[in-house]
C-alpha cells in the first residue's frame, strides 16, 4: 500500500468509517487506491464483511465490477463468503454476475462451491436484477442444496 493511501485502504479492512469518510473528503480520487495485489478498498471492505464500508463506498461512487490484478471484482470476493446483505448489495448496484476472472471463474462458480447456500440462494434472488445472466434456475439451485444436505 502507498503511504498515503494506507489509512484509507486500512479503514476499509477494519470497517472504520469515519477514517474513510475523511479521507474521501480530503482527496476524493482516493477511491481509486488500491493495495499491490490490486484490491480496491471495496475489495477489503467485502473481504472482511463490512457493509457499512461497502455502502458508503458505493455511494461515493466506487465502481462494484471494479477488478484486482486477479481480475476478481468484489462479487468475486463476496460469493466465496461475505455475507448475503453484501451480495445483494453489489449486485443491486450493477456488479455483473457472468464477469470471469483470470481463472475464467463467474462469482456464481464461487458461489456453487460456498458451503453457505444462502450465498447461492441470495443470486437466486437477484437474478431478475443482474438481468438473469447468472443462469440459475430453482432446479439448478435444489440439485446443489440437495448435493450438500
């Protein structure tokens, strides 16, 4: 992490607010910080399940399909286990669900393999909103509950 981004992008790992809000309004551009694997603040704050974090970014206007040098964007991140209030969040703010990453891997390829199936049950919900491109249908989602149980 650059120096002067440090606290910005640290406030995103810890779900501090009042450090992003600060930062943010000292230097708006700070939203395109990011750490050297290429995570944006919303990566970290998705990593580590800080949905205030993840709002208020949002608001300001991080972008949810922004991508690390994994090509990864944060419903990459959330699907393998943040929590269903961040992946409905991300992808009623426009993440795309069909984006792969450099493994050529969907956030829906991350969600089938959760252990957590309300992860794969919340872009079940969704799917009218990402535009249905995430392919799930009711059958697709028993066949993996019934997989798991």
């Amino acid at each position: 992490m650059e120096n002067n981004t440090q606290p910005f992008l640290s406030a995103a790992t810890t779900g501090d607010t009042t450090t992003i809000e600060k930062e943010y309004n000292q230097n708006n551009s700070i939203l395109t910080a990011t750490t050297p694997s290429g995570s944006t603040a919303l990566h970290l704050a998705t990593l580590h399940n800080h949905l205030q974090v993840v709002q208020l970014l949002l608001n300001y206007g991080l972008h949810p399909s922004t991508t690390d040098h994994q090509g990864q964007s944060a419903l990459h991140v959330a699907a393998q286990g943040s929590s269903t209030d961040i992946v409905d969040i991300l992808l009623k703010q426009g993440a795309s669900c069909k984006a792969r990453d450099h493994d050529r891997k969907t956030p829906m390829s991350y969600a089938y393999v959760n252990p957590d199936l309300s992860i794969l049950a919340c872009f079940l919900d969704n799917a009218p909103v990402c535009g249905g491109c995430c392919t799930l249908t009711p059958e697709i989602f028993h066949r993996g509950n019934r997989a798991v149980g």
